[in-house]
C-alpha cells in the first residue's frame, strides 16, 4: 500500500507523538525517531504527484523527562533529518516537566527549539494550530484564550476548510485512549469548528485501531507513539500493557488537496509499510458527511467469526492450561479482530471456572498468525468445556469456537 495515487495533495506532513527520548545515547527511541523521519520522506519520493513532506508536527511527551540532555538530542535528530523546506512544530506535556518543573522545561524549550509552545501557522494555505498543556495535562489560562481566538481567526479566513489542531492529550470520550488519557475543557470550543481535525497522544494507543479515529461534533485522531503501546480496555489477562508493549513504532502522515479534502495514513516505522486503513474526510465542515461517527460505524459492522475447520489446541498440567487458535475472519467492515473472550465451563456443573480476554495483537504490522493464552489455577483432573468468542472493536462479539479439555492429576 502507498499513498491514495488519484488524490493530489497540495500538502502534506508528518505527525507523531510520545516518543519518550531518554538521556541515554543508545536509547531505542532515538534510532525510530530518526527513521520515522527518513521513511516520511522516502515515502513522499515515491509519490507520482507530491513529493514533498511540508511539515512535522510532535504532540508532546517527545522527552522521557525533559532533561536538557533529551530535548538536545530532539533537536539534533531533527537538524540531522529534516531537509529545507519543512516546517517543525512541537508541543510540550507532563513528561517534559519531570526533570525540575514546568518553568524550567519553557525556558530551555524555548532555548532549544526557537519556536512557540502555542502555535498558529499557516502551511501551504492550511491552518496548524498547537497549545501547550499546563500542570501536567491541564488546558488552563491562557492557552484556553489563545486556542479560542486562533480558531476563529481561522475559521474566519475560510470556514470550509479543515483547521489542523494539536495537543498532548486526547479528547476525553472521543478516540480510543481517551477513557484513561483524556481532558475535556477544549471540547466545548472544538464543537464550534467542525472543520477541526484534531490529533492528540498521550495514551500510546495504536493508530491503526478503527477506534483511533473519531467523528461527532469535528474529527479527532490519535497519534500513537514510538515508544511502548498501552491499550484503553481493563478485561485482558494483562491488564492495560500488552506483551511485547516495546515493539511500538507509528506515526500518520497526512495529506490535503486543494478541495480541502484530508487523507489520513497509519504507517508502522518497525516493518516500513502503511497500515491498509485509510482515513477519509472530505468535507471537514460537514458533519453530516462524517464516515466514523459512533452510529454509523456500530450500523456498518458484522460480527467475527472463526473459519469452519478452525479449532483450539490445548496443553494441559494439573493447574493450567495453554490454549492456541488461529486467528479469526474479521468482521465486515473492519480490518482485524480486536481480540477474544475465552470462557472455561466446568464440564459437570456448567459453572464458569474461568474468563480471560486476550488482544489478538492487531497493532503489530506482522500480527500472529496463532493466538495463545495460558489459563491459571484450574482444579487437579477436571473435565473443563472451552469456549472462545472473537470480538470486533464495536461491541460486536462473534460465534464460539468450542472444544474441551482435562487437566491433570495433581502433581502432588
């Protein structure tokens, strides 16, 4: 997959956030930012009609603590990586501020970067509007003044045309991640602009999740992270951080044409390719033509389902037992299945011995082929009934794979 060859940009740039740079010169996050950098612009090269990257834009918490050691290294992967001709952007958030406090971190942000903390630019005729959270990842006076007067500047320069808006944290109730790692103060002055695409981190939630898009009252998106995903759903065997969290590496790219139409793609820097998602919206300011609206994207989706002559193995001792599975068909509508709810019934009484949720590691460009998942403290020489239900990321949970098994005889 590549960029959208029938639509023809007259921009287009680069969005990431989280990358969580550490003091240490071998730290992983270094060597993704710099790639992350280099891809965006190999990937623009190889576009038929557009071939420039216009900007880059970072949504806050690029530090692991906002030493001045970090934010050095920021800038110098930038200066080592950014060509003439585009335009960088940041914002700053809680983990800037952990080194010795807010202040500070302004001070040698503004030394470092030479740029803005809240910021209005226009880019190629677009406007790019930033804030800066306070306390953390509080929307306080007067950067609320500020978001407010610059988005109806540039409402009033063409109210049809989409309005490019960043902040560290999501949205709250709005793209996947926002339940833990939302604010909610911006929200009331957004609805105003329908026309607002607004992205957003904070939760290192992964940017190819259907959810990270979200479509109501304006656009919202999640930028993902380059550093470790954590997910926003609390019934899973391990909890929030799924394993192999540290093989995280996403960022959009996004283009606009002349029309003011915007092509949003989820590119994964760890295997180099797009995502196959591409995210359309061509009216901005038009909600009603909004495609990922919560009710019309629960009306559009079936329900996963496993293959006929798919089946569970299991590997059993006295206590556990292993369970594997292939992957199941993808509801219609959407690109993966979100994960799966297994259910172990005692085979005599019927009651429920057991109930684990496992994420079907969609985030991850090479996904599993084979879901495994290990069940605990089960009864010694039990006969046990197993179902595994496959979930959309909608609510839509599919058919039962079944299957049985025994444990073992206690090794005592």
């Amino acid at each position: 997959m590549a960029f959208d060859p029938e639509f023809k940009p007259v921009l287009r740039f680069m969005n990431v956030s989280d990358i969580h740079i550490n003091d240490d010169p071998d730290c992983v996050e270094r060597a993704r930012f710099a790639r992350a950098i280099q891809l965006a612009y190999a990937e623009s090269e190889k576009s038929e009609t557009y071939k420039k990257l216009d900007a880059l834009i970072i949504n806050g918490d690029f530090a692991t603590s906002g030493t001045e050691i970090q934010m050095r290294a920021v800038r110098k992967i930038m200066d080592d990586n950014l060509k003439d001709g585009t335009v960088f952007r940041l914002t700053m958030a809680s983990h800037e501020y952990f080194s010795d406090g807010e202040e500070n971190a302004r001070a040698r942000f503004a030394e470092i970067f030479g740029t803005p903390l809240n910021f209005h630019e226009i880019i190629n005729g677009f406007h790019f509007i930033g804030v800066t959270t306070t306390r953390g990842c509080q929307f306080d006076e007067p950067q609320l003044t500020f978001a407010r007067a610059e988005l109806k500047n540039a409402a009033k320069a063409d109210p049809k045309k989409p309005i490019f808006f960043f902040q560290h944290p999501h949205l709250s109730g709005t793209v996947y991640g926002s339940i833990n790692w939302g604010d909610d103060p911006l929200i009331a002055d957004l609805m105003n602009y329908p026309q607002v695409i607004d992205f957003s981190g904070h939760s290192h939630a992964p940017i190819n999740d259907p959810r990270s898009i979200h479509q109501d009252h304006f656009t919202s998106l999640g930028s993902g992270t380059l550093s470790y995903f954590e997910m926003d759903e609390f019934d899973k065997f391990c909890n929030t951080l799924p394993p192999k969290k540290e093989q995280a590496a996403q960022m959009l790219l996004v283009e606009a044409d002349a029309q003011g139409r915007v092509r949003v793609y989820p590119y994964d820097v760890l295997t180099e390719q797009f995502f196959p998602q591409v995210w359309k919206i061509d009216e901005p300011w038009n909600p009603d033509s909004f495609l990922y609206t919560p009710a019309k994207r629960i009306a559009g989706v079936g329900k996963p389902a496993f293959a006929p002559d798919a089946a569970a193995t299991v590997s059993a001792t006295d206590t556990t037992a292993t369970v594997s599975f292939p992957q199941a068909v993808p509801a219609r509508g959407e690109d993966y299945v979100d994960g799966y709810f297994i259910v172990a019934r005692n085979a005599g009484s019927g009651l429920i011995a057991k109930q684990v949720g496992v994420w079907s590691e969609y985030y991850f460009s090479d996904m599993p082929a084979v879901v495994s998942c290990t069940l605990e403290d089960l009864d010694p020489a039990t006969d046990y009934v197993l179902e595994i239900y496959p979930e959309g990321f909608f609510h839509n949970r599919g058919p039962a794979m079944k299957g049985a098994f025994r444990t073992k005889e206690s090794a005592e």
